[in-house]
C-alpha cells in the first residue's frame, strides 16, 4: 500500500499543490513535458483537414460534436497554423489607453462578419476599411482553448496528466507557444516539399526553388519560450468564449505606407524599422479571405503553406517560375527561362472611396497547356506541337504578362511600402508615384458604360431591350420626327440600334446614319416628354452620361434623366424625359465597364526610410532578406520573439524549458502512430 502511494504521489508531484489559473494572474511555469505534450497538440491542429475533426470532437465553444456554429464563414479550418500565428500576434496588441499587450483575450469586433461578394467589381457599397480585426480566427482560438481546458484533447495525441488551466497556466502563455509552433509546422512543411516529402497529414504547398541550394529552411537555433503572461480580466463577451471581450483594441493600418507602418510598431511594439520589415515577413504564410476583410487573394500563392522568405522576393519583383496550378507544375517563358514579373496596383472598388488598393503580381510567361479549364489554358495556337517553333517552349505570341488566376499573388500597401517610397491620403489611397496621375476615384468611379456591346444602349436590368428608333429617319419631317423605343436587341435592320456617343459635345447619335441625333421632343423639357432622333441639334440634343448612376442627363439641365414607363415587359416603350431624382429605377441605362484606369503600372522611388536614423534603409532590408532566407528566420524569430512579450516588463516573464533539439512528428512520420514531439 506505501509503495502505491508513493508511486502515486510521484506521478502527480509535477502538479501537486497546483491551483487553476486566476485571471489576471501570472501565469505558472511549464515544464518540458508540457511543452512537448502542447506542441504535440498543436501539431495535429495544424494538420491538414485535422481542425475540423478536432472540432467534431467537440469544445467548450461547440460541445455539440458539430460545426454548426461556423456555418457561412469562409475558410474557417484552412490555414490553421498561419491564423495561430496571427492570433499570437493580435492577442499582443495593445488598447487605446496604451495599456494591454499578451493578454490571451481578443476582442471580438467584427467576429463572423462576411463581406459576401459583389457581383460586380465597382458597386462602391461598402464602408473605407483603415483598421484590422480578429475576424477569421474564431476557429483557432476555439480549439486551443479546448486543449487549455481539457487535459486529454485532442485524440490521438499525449494526454496531459491534468489540463493547462488545472495546472496554473494562463491562456496568453499557450497563445503565445501556439504561435511559435506554427512558424515551426511552416518550416518543417518548407523542408518537407524542397524534399520532394509529402504525407497525407501534409498536403499542399509549391516550393518555387527545389532545384536550388538554399531552399530548405535552416534555423541557428530553437525559440526561447517564455512563462508568466497575464490574462485580461475583462468581462468576457460570452460564457462560452471568456477569451473574447468587447474592448476597442488598436490595429495596424493594411493600407498604411511604409512610414504609418513603422510609426505604429514603434509605437506600440518598440520595434525599429529592420524589424518591422522582418515581422512582415510573416505575410508569406498563410492567405487572405474577402468575405473577411474585403482583400482578395494571397501574397504568396501556391507558396502559401510554406514558411520561407518569397515574400521578399516578390517584393523585390524577383524572376521567378510561374505556376498557374496546385499540381506545381513550372511555366517560363517562351525560352525556358524564368518569366520577368512586375505589379500593377489596383483598385478593387468595392468601398465608397474605391478601395481597397492592392498590388497584383504579373508574370511574362507560357500559357497552361496542360489543364483546359485553366483560364490561362493557351489553346491550340499556343500549344500544339506544330504551332511551338523549335527549341522553344511554346508560341512566342503567347507568351504575357499573366496572374495565377484566382490565386492571384498580391500585396497591401503596408507591404509595398516597406520597399518602395509613396504616400497615402485619407489612411488609405497611394499617391507620390509617377504611373498614377488617372489613379483616382474621379477615374475609378466610371463604372458603367454605354454604348457599348454592338454600339447598343442597353437597359441596364434586361440587357436583351436597346434603345432603338421606329423607322429609318430619313425621310422624317422635323415636324413630325421618328421616335426612340425600348425594344428587343439585334434586331434587322441593325443600323436602327447603333449609336455612338461624343462625351466632349454630349451628342448622342446613330453611328450608321451620320448626324442623326437623339434628342428631346421639344427644347422646354417636361415629364413624359418623347425621345426622337433629329438631323439638326439644338438645346435638347446634348446629354451627359454618368458612368457611376449609370443615367443620362440633359447636358443643359441636369436634373432631367432619359427614362420610360414602365410596363409588363418593356418591348416597345417609348423612351420619355424623367425627373432623376424619385425615378433612379426607370432611368439607369448602360453596361457594366472593368475601367482600365482602376488598375495601372506605376513607378516609384525605393523606400529610404530608417529608423533610427543611420541603420540600413528598408528597401535594403528587403533585398537583404530576399537575398539570404536563413537570415531572414533567425531575425523574424528574434522579432516574434520580442513581440509575444508585449506589454510586460524585462525580465518580468520567466524563461521556460530548453527547447533546443525538440522534434513533432506526423503519424507514421518517424514510427509512431499518432502526434508526437520528443528529443
């Protein structure tokens, strides 16, 4: 009976005496075999497809053993590790009194907001986004808390003898773990693809240099864990998620330059501007969500799960292969070589102001021959044998400056500008480049169009009716002219439907019949007043099109709009003059337009600025980093490092186990079962 007692008493002395953790607190140290039991954890967590099951196992958030709660928001269990290591850097933001930092609380602004999208690009319907929110994490911080709370979550990984929270720990330190884990899981993944390794909890991820020396990651060495952070002692926003509140907290600017980026990680990290540039480096991994956060795309395409430096090499507008598919299959140019790149900056026109702006990554190469759905699919002209001279790769005409169609790479201004040297206006709109002279809202707003498909004015809701005249007007006496109709399109004769429009003299006229003009019955305008064509002009014959309503307005008065009555189906209506204001339904005419002017080359200087004054300039940091990848790590993680120690004091946090030679391993990875991490 003694020796069982003892044996006992020595399984539990580790915990023994332990309380569970009180907000606001320290949090208690960890010892080794907590972090390697966590780290085994999160390990599973950042598998692929791994995040959905852990949640079918049920958390304190969704004890249902379902995923209902997640319904309708978008990429929820995808990316998982780059989203932990958001999380550990949001949750180090601090609050607008200045107080805050690693707290283990996020606020929940915005949380499950879906920015469901448009149908077309330019409906300006949405508010000007300057400030970030934890939007798209919900998942992840659902599942680490089950794994705070519950000792023997997930299956098929070590159980802890009793749960983190039991123990003494506090949230913000397993936050914190969880995020330098997940740069680890990037890695590890980095070196499994420059290896050609691929594992069925694995997947994904094309490594652009596996024919070169350096891709594989190599670190000088582990990250330092640290122990004691501080949970916040807000009143929680839900009983089943005290991890979130309803406290303002203060988030980067994405659309800031490169002086508003620095400025806010000096002001709320103590960061200098080398190592803001290596933070930022973090954008390489992981991707964006529009129905999050209006942004499109990912900054580094099929790169995305993988932790190594393209973000940089982009930046740099690096040659680079061009892979148009997840199958990772290398497109250069017409000669085989890696294809020029270059941005263009665009504005997505989804906001009141025409934002937001993003950086579209272009590259000269081949088109896909191999995957005809694939919008670059190049056809029978750029891909057959017979059509590709010899010793080239495919037809040199075919050969453009083309996306990753819809995985297009891109980039914020808070990323181009630690590289290059621009301005912004209201917190958000690029100026101070050569290239963007057209690049502004009075351009951006010209969103609609007319004429336009075979020169016909179409209404804007039934694209099959056109304005169209009854007869040709010839003949017509001006006393008696030819009037103007809604009527069904291609329609024989076709020169009665084809009009052309001068925007400097405001002449709407019939492109096949010179001189014919549309004009108003009479110079007086006045409700329900005819449209007819005239062979002379006069007060009533000039009219502005405004591309952003879609109306035409009388040139000489604009407060009366082209227009129609309506009725069952329109065919035949005769087009009336109409007060603007009040009838917005029956006078909108015209085609949507993807205005060129929205997105354009540009130029601008390099990015001089240092901080502080005398250290290296950004843009060669930049180049640096791009240049020497492991360089690149060993700083990011220094950085990070400083980060996930926001808000506290030096030497205020403990340091926690060695964890130098520490290895997590996928199943049947290195002979064993399930998730593991040893030495």
């Amino acid at each position: 009976m003694f020796i069982f007692t003892s044996l006992l008493f020595s399984s539990l002395l580790p915990w023994y005496g332990l309380t569970a953790y009180t907000r606001g607190t320290p949090g208690a140290p960890w010892s080794v075999e907590d972090v390697l039991i966590v780290k085994a954890k999160l390990w599973r967590m950042f598998s692929t497809n791994e995040a959905r099951k852990m949640v079918l196992e049920g958390t304190p958030a969704s004890p249902e053993h379902n995923t209902d709660i997640y319904n309708g928001v978008t990429g929820m269990f995808q990316t998982t590790a780059p989203k932990t290591l958001r999380q550990g850097f949001h949750d180090c933001l601090k609050y607008p009194d200045g107080s805050g930092g690693c707290d283990g609380c996020l606020s929940q602004t915005n949380m499950w907001h879906q920015w469901h999208p448009n149908q077309h690009e330019g409906e300006f319907n949405r508010p000007d986004q300057t400030d970030g929110d934890n939007n798209g994490m919900q998942a992840v911080s659902d599942l680490l808390e089950a794994i705070y709370m519950w000792p023997q979550y997930p299956s098929r990984t070590p159980a802890l003898p009793v749960s983190l929270r039991e123990s003494g720990k506090s949230r913000a330190d397993l936050w914190a773990l969880a995020a330098m884990t997940a740069v680890e899981f990037g890695i590890a993944t980095t070196n499994m693809r420059c290896k050609h390794e691929t594992n069925e909890h694995n997947t994904g991820g094309c490594p652009f240099r596996d024919e070169e020396d350096d891709c594989e990651v190599e670190i000088e060495r582990s990250f330092i864990f640290k122990s004691g952070r501080k949970d916040c002692t807000f009143e929680p926003a839900s009983e089943d998620r005290p991890y979130w509140h309803d406290i303002d907290e203060v988030h980067p600017n994405p659309h800031g330059s490169g002086q508003i980026t620095v400025d806010f990680f000096k002001d709320h990290f103590d960061l200098n501007s080398r190592e803001v540039v290596a933070l930022m480096g973090a954008h390489t991994y992981g991707t964006m969500r529009t129905q999050n956060a209006m942004f499109r795309y990912g900054w580094t395409s099929h790169n995305m799960p993988l932790f190594n430096n393209r973000y940089y090499r982009n930046l740099v507008n690096e040659d680079s292969w061009y892979i148009p598919t997840p199958d990772c299959q290398k497109l250069g140019d017409a000669w085989g070589t890696k294809p020029k790149t270059k941005f263009m900056i665009k504005a997505n026109r989804d906001s009141y102001g025409g934002g937001p702006i993003q950086y579209l990554r272009f590259q000269d190469a081949c088109p896909d021959c191999d995957h005809p759905d694939n919008s670059n699919y190049g056809g029978s002209k750029c891909c057959d044998p017979e059509n590709i001279p010899e010793g080239l790769y495919c037809n040199p005409e075919c050969s453009k400056y083309r996306l990753v169609s819809g995985n297009d790479e891109t980039l914020l201004n808070c990323d181009m500008g630690l590289y290059l040297g621009f301005d912004v206006e209201d917190s958000w709109r690029t100026v101070g480049c050569a290239g963007l002279e057209r690049f502004n809202y009075t351009m951006w707003s010209k969103r609609f169009i007319m004429p336009y498909h075979n020169h016909e004015i179409r209404h804007f809701d039934n694209k099959s009716l056109c304005f169209r005249i009854e007869q040709d007007p010839t003949d017509s006496l001006d006393s008696d002219p030819v009037r103007v109709i809604l009527d069904t399109c291609m329609q024989k004769p076709y020169n009665l439907e084809r009009w052309s429009y001068d925007e400097t003299d405001g002449k709407i006229s019939l492109s096949q019949l010179p001189e014919w003009n549309l004009c108003a019955l009479v110079k007086s305008l006045s409700d329900d007043l005819d449209l007819v064509v005239r062979h002379h002009e006069w007060e009533g014959c000039h009219w502005n099109y405004d591309q952003f309503l879609g109306i035409i307005q009388s040139k000489d008065h604009p407060e009366w709009c082209i227009g129609y009555n309506p009725q069952e189906d329109n065919v035949g209506n005769q087009l009336v003059m109409k007060q603007c204001q009040g009838n917005e339904e029956n006078t909108k005419f015209g085609d949507w337009w993807y205005t060129p002017d929205h997105i354009t080359d540009f130029e601008c200087p390099l990015q001089e600025l240092a901080e502080p004054a005398g250290s290296d300039p950004m843009h060669q940091v930049v180049e640096e980093f791009a240049q020497f990848q492991n360089v690149w790590v060993a700083e990011f993680m220094d950085v990070l490092e400083k980060v996930l120690e926001n808000g506290y004091k030096e030497g205020e946090l403990k340091q926690g186990p060695d964890m130098t030679g520490m290895n997590c391993y996928l199943p049947e990875e290195n002979g064993n079962e399930d998730w593991i991490c040893n030495f």
